[in-house]
C-alpha cells in the first residue's frame, strides 16, 4: 500500500488468492528491516499438491 491506497484496487477489495493461483515463492525478506535477509527453502506450513 502505498500514498495512493483510497483509490487502489488491491486485496483489501478482493480478498486472499486462492494458493492455487500462486505461481512464484518469496526468496527475500526486507521488512521489518531488523529481519531483512534470505528466507528459509522451506516453507514453515504444510504445502498441498
């Protein structure tokens, strides 16, 4: 979000993608900044195939 956010279609009016429409994965972290750095390989929750 960012200084245009009232008038932003974002999905604070469509809601959560489904995790079946995700194509990518995160690889990096950068906020909060004490956190910046690479993520884990492996996801922390259960993936469904």
């Amino acid at each position: 979000m960012g200084d245009n956010r009232n008038n932003s279609y974002d999905s604070r009016c469509w809601g959560f993608v489904p995790r079946d429409r995700i194509i990518g994965r995160a690889i990096v972290r950068f906020w909060p900044f004490n956190h910046f750095g690479q993520l884990d390989e492996s996801p922390i929750y259960p993936t469904e195939k």
